[in-house]
C-alpha cells in the first residue's frame, strides 16, 4: 500500500488513521506532484491518492472509511446499517460539503491560483457560507467531546481536519467548542495534524 501526499494537506486524514489501525504502508512525499504516477492514482493529480495493490483510491474520507473498516477489530468504525454509521455519513458529508468547500474555494483562491485567476470577491462571501454550516457542528459538540456516541472515531480524523484546516484560515473566532475540539484531537498521541499555523494572510 503506497500514500501519495504530505502534511498538513488532507493525507494527514489517511496518515493518521493508518497510524491508529497500525498498517504498514509506502509515504510517497516526495516532489509528488510531479511524482510520474499521481496520475494513475488520482485522476485530477491531487493528494492524497492511494495505491493499493496497484488499483488507485482518491478522496481522504473514503480511504479513511475504507481503511478503518478494514480493520473493525479496531472499532474506528460502526458497520454499514448501524445507526452510528449513519451519523458517520451524516458529518462526514456534512463536513466535506456544507463546511470544508467553502473554505477550499479561498484557500486555493489564495494559495494555489495564479494572480488572475483568483477570486478575492468571494473570501467573504465563503466564510460567512461557512460560519452558518459550522454553527450547527459548534451545537452538536457542546455536550459531546466526539462525534459518534461520544467516543473518538475516524468520523473526527475526518471532520477533526476540516475544523483544523478553518481555524487556520481564521474562520472559528467564537466557536468555543469546536477551537476545544480541534484541541482535544491534537493532543491524542496519534494525532497527525500538526501545530497550527494560519493559512492564509487575511483572516
Ligand atoms: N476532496 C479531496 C481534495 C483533494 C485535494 O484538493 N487535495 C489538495 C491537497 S489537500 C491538492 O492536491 N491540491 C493541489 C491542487 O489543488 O492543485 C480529498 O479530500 O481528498
């Protein structure tokens, strides 16, 4: 099993799940975006990208739910039909789509984009997009210090690096729970997300 990508980008999901299941794997960290086999595993070349015995796995939360159901001795993960992993797909999704979308737009805006291609018309715009979507994961963790049943789950390597990703865009001023969340997964001694660090010139 070969990882394509490097931290703090969204390999830190898959990085730190392999490192909770304990797998062995090949960190591809190098040049990769030049790396001449991307391609084949990540049809946009992008990371992180997987490759596992040679057939390619793109899209940091599916990998994470693949991994950890590979391994459900290791309980990262409810079975497909239970309740809980219903929740899984709810916050996940929830994370990916109505929350970590907005912020991406401005991040790669920002940082990815050359001059005239970049869209500062829509910073605002996206992260107040995204403050109406993460009050609802800010009221969901004020009772709970992990997403499903309380306990800690790939659910929150997952949605845990889409609210480490906006507090260093500088979108989580007053979100009490969710600045104690990201926190609180930083200090498991497996954790993959590094120090904080803002992303982005502008908050
Ligand atoms: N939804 C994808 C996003 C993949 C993605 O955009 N990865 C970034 C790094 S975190 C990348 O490869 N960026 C290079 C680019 O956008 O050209 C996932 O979660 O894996």
């Amino acid at each position: 099993m070969r990882l394509f990508g490097f931290s703090p980008t969204r390999t830190t999901r898959p990085m730190w799940t392999l490192a909770e299941l304990g797998m062995d794997y090949e960190a591809v960290t190098e040049d990769v975006f030049k790396h001449p086999e991307l391609k084949k595993y990540h049809p946009l070349g992008r990371t992180p990208a997987m490759d596992i015995d040679g057939k390619g796995l793109f899209e940091s939360a599916a990998m994470c739910t693949y991994l950890a159901d590979l391994n459900p001795d290791k309980e990262l993960i409810s079975p497909s039909g239970t309740w809980e992993r219903a929740m899984h797909d709810q916050w996940t999704s929830f994370a990916l789509t109505e929350m970590e979308a907005w912020g991406w737009s401005t991040f790669r805006s920002e940082n990815l984009m050359p001059d005239d291609e970049r869209v500062p018309e829509m910073y605002d715009y996206n992260r107040n997009a995204y403050r109406k979507s993460a009050a609802a994961l800010e009221m969901a963790l004020a009772d709970s210090d992990y997403l499903i049943n309380n306990k800690f789950s790939v659910t929150d390597i997952i949605v845990g690096w889409t609210c480490h990703f906006t507090t260093r865009l500088g979108y989580n001023d007053g979100f009490d729970n969710i600045n104690a969340y990201v926190e609180r997964l930083m200090a498991r001694p497996k954790c993959a997300l590094p120090a904080i660090e803002l992303a982005l010139p502008r908050s």
